[in-house]
C-alpha cells in the first residue's frame, strides 16, 4: 500500500518558506513526494468553520457553491468574495476552485462575471448566488446554474451559463428565467445517475418547489414536487433510492436548527416530502453549528462506501469582518441509529476515513418517527394549485409533508423569524 511510505506532510506549510536555494530544494522533494505520494481525499483534514487558503495562500471564496467531481478531480464552485455593498453583500461572480484531495485547492478562476448578464431589465450590480455545476453528458458540456437577481432581490431568477468542454470555461451567458414561470430564489440541484437534472428552489419564499431539467439543462419542464418553505435546499440520495434534503429556516445571515426532509420516492418527479426530526444535535444544534445549508456532497471512498457531506456556510453575519469574512462549515451525514433519518455530527476538524463505518450503514427509517404535516387545508389547496402532472408519472403529487413555516410569504426575502419546535 503505498500510504504507508507515504509522508504525510502538510506540503502548504512548506511553499511559504521557499526562497533562494532552499525552495528548490523543497520544490524537488515537493515534486518527488507528490509524484510517490497523491494524497487521498479518504485523508483530508477538514476544520470545521475554516476558510482554506488556495495554492496562491488566499482564503477560498467559493460560497452557496458545490462539488462536482470530474474524474479524480473535485471541482468547488461558489459566489466568490461577498463584497460589503448597498447595505448587503454581494458577490462579483463565480469562482471555481479545483483539488485532487479536498484539502488542496486551486484557484481555476472567476467562471462567471455578473457583468455577463444581459437580460434582466434592472440596472446592475446583479446577485449571482448559490451557484451549481452540473455535466450533461448527452452533448458533453458543462452548465452552469445560479440564482440572479438585482440587488434588491426583485427579479427572481435563474441564470444559466455553458461552458462547450470544460468545466473551467470559458463560461457563455445563455440567459435568466423564470422557472416554470415562477419566482425563484435559493437553489440548488440534483442530478440523478441517468443523468435527468432537478432544479430545487425556494418559491417566493413561500415553499420548496422541484422541476425536471429540460434536455439541455437550461430550462424547466414542469413544476412536479413541492416541499415545505425553506433556504438552501440540498438534495442527496442514498443507496437505498430515498431522497433526503437539507434546508434552513428563513433567517437572513443569522444560522437556525437545519430541517430534514424524507421522500420515498422512484424520482423526484413524485417526491412527496415529510419532514424528519431535526440532523444536528447537541449544543450548536440551535444554529447548525453556525451554518446554513448549500449542497451535499456525496464522497464515493475507496472502500465503496458513500459519504454524506454537509457543505454549509458559515455566514458571520455576527462576527469579525461579518458575511465579507465567511467561512464553511463541512461535516459528515451520517445514518442515525434511532431510525429518524441522518444527524450531522459537531466536530471541530475530521477526515472523511473516521466515518467510513458508519456512512455504511443502511438508514432504517422509523415511520413513526416522521412528524406530521403542519399546512393547512388553504395552503395545502393553494401550493397544490401549482403542480403540474409529472411528465414521467401519472400520480398525483400533490401532497406535502410537514412544514414549519408561517402560512404566507414575508416582504422581503431570506427573513422570518425562528420557528421554535
Ligand atoms: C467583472 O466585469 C467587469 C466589467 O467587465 C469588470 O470591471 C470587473 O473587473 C470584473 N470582475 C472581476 C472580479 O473580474
Ligand atoms: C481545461 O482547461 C484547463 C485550464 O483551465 C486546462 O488545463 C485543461 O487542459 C483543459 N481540459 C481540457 C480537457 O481541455
Ligand atoms: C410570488 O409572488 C409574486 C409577487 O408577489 C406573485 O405575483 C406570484 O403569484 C407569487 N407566486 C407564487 C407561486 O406564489
Ligand atoms: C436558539 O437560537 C435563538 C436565536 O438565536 C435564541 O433566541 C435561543 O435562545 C437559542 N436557544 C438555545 C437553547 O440556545
Ligand atoms: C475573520 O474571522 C476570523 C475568525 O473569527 C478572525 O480571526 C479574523 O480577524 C476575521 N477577519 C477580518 C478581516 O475581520
Ligand atoms: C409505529 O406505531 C404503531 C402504532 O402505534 C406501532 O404498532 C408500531 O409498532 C410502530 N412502529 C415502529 C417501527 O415503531
């Protein structure tokens, strides 16, 4: 096994110090170990709440983003630096960073200028946030996907951008819409292993809404599953073929307790979702341990296994430097013993190999231990008015789990008030 004359060295340490004779000297051992030795990402160092630096030694601006992995290689896109503006923050593009580990990241570029956007009948600056990436293999390019808006977050769209290749770019605007002729706001995606896409996003900050991908993924076909009002929603599917997601409340930059929800489903097509007690535990569980969801991960070990991760931002709205000064918050899913679902550990720092064991595990679902729906018959009516019927399906899918949610829509997005539980 070659880990075992492998040296574990944290290399970033070293390229600091590389000036004169010594840094050729490193340079060479440098390229020898990397060469004998190419660190797995079974072996990353994760810290929690920790801003990486780059191979350049800047922190990592990749926020609401997530993974894509291309071969061997990880590729994290995110709203790059949240630049103190107009009384919010607001991020000039999309940043993508590339790692063979997920722990080494380099900077491939800003992939996306919010200056490319030419549709949207407002002036800029223009939000271009929550930012997803996803190949579609049938003609063999890279789209790009992401939440735009003004400022003011009075336009409610979705952007879309294709790259013909690569997934570093260059990145062409294709256009803004509305999805299904819907307002959207947070997003996100999932792409299924025969390669449909979802497009998972906050309605009006009013519910949860998923539709079908057209064949190019630049478009919608369809309103087909609703879920109960949230941000931040990240879908993630275990082996079993059920479909879970993460989201938050709705709290601006302020963390709340993540929800979880369930839907036993064959596509997400005709995912009725219920909602499962609540992932984190212990005492940052009030605030996520001070995050909101982006998107899940799903690390594929050596072993076979599939890890969960929770890719979450830890906004800082409170702290030094507040939201420009963001970090992530990365930890395991893991299958919870009790049947309720998963539980996202607290852990200052880990390596996806401690949960190999556990990420194993089936999820065996305690039914009673889902909690009941929380709308009522008027919402029920109202969110069920605008599905439309599955273009894969003939049943109905109009039901809805449970929600938390306040029955309508607040004045301006991303703001309502915790719902204690
Ligand atoms: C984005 O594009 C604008 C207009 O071309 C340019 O001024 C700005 O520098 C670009 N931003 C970045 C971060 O490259
Ligand atoms: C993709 O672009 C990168 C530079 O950004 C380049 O190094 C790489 O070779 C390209 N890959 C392909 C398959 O063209
Ligand atoms: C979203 O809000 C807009 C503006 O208030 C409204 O016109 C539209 O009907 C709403 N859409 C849904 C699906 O609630
Ligand atoms: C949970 O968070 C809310 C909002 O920050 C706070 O008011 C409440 O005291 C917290 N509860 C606990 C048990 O920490
Ligand atoms: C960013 O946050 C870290 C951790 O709290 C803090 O040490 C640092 O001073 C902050 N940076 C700025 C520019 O405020
Ligand atoms: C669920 O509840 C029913 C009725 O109370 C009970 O008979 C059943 O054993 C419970 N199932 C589980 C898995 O706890």
């Amino acid at each position: 096994m070659h880990r075992s004359v492998c040296l574990m060295i944290p290399l970033w340490r070293w390229q600091g110090t590389r000036t004169g004779h010594a840094a050729l000297v490193l340079a060479m051992l440098y390229a020898t170990v990397s060469l004998v030795c190419s660190a797995r990402p079974e072996d990353a160092l994760i810290r929690v709440g920790d801003a990486p630096l780059d191979d350049s030694g800047q922190p990592v601006q990749a926020h609401g983003g997530g993974i894509v992995q291309v071969d061997d290689t990880f590729y994290w896109c995110g709203e790059s630096y949240k630049q103190p503006m107009l009384g919010d923050f607001i991020s000039a593009g999309i940043n993508l960073y590339s790692s063979t580990d997920l722990q080494s990241w380099h900077f491939e570029g800003l992939i996306f200028n919010s200056s490319q956007i030419t549709d949207i009948p407002a002036h800029a600056p223009y939000r271009v946030e929550r930012p997803k990436i996803l190949y579609n293999a049938a003609q063999g390019r890279y789209v790009l996907l992401f939440h735009a808006d003004t400022a003011s977050f009075d336009y409610n769209v979705v952007g879309v951008a294709v790259s013909a290749s690569n997934i570093t770019g260059p990145y062409t605007f294709v256009r803004t819409f509305h999805p299904d002729g819907l307002n959207s706001l947070d997003m996100g995606v999932f792409q299924e292993s025969d390669g449909r896409a979802f497009l998972v996003r906050s309605i009006n900050n009013s519910f949860v809404g998923i539709s079908q991908l057209s064949d190019s993924y630049t478009d919608t076909t369809g309103l087909v599953s609703v879920a109960p009002r949230g941000e931040g929603p990240a879908i993630f599917k275990p082996s079993d073929g059920n479909y879970y997601m993460m989201a938050s409340h709705l709290t601006f930059w302020r963390p709340n307790p993540a929800m979880l929800f369930h839907a036993a489903a064959d596509s997400l097509a005709t995912a009725k979702w219920s909602q499962l007690a609540r992932p984190a535990m212990g005492p940052g569980a009030n605030t996520t341990y001070n995050s909101q969801s982006s998107s899940v991960f799903t690390l594929r070990l050596a072993s076979g296994a599939a890890l969960h991760i929770y890719m979450g931002d830890r906004w800082n709205f409170y702290g030094p430097g507040s939201v420009a000064n963001s970090s992530y918050v990365w930890l395991p899913l893991l299958p919870r013993e009790d049947g309720l679902g998963y539980t996202l550990l607290e852990l200052d720092e880990w390596r996806p190999r401690d949960y190999e064991a556990q990420a194993s595990l089936p999820v065996a679902l305690n039914s009673n231990a889902t909690l009941s729906s929380g709308l009522s018959a008027v919402e029920r009516a109202w969110v069920g008015s605008l599905l439309q019927p599955s273009p894969s399906s003939s049943s109905s899918s109009s039901s809805i789990g449970a929600s938390s949610s306040a029955p309508s829509p607040p004045a301006s997005p991303n703001i309502e008030t915790i719902i204690a539980n």
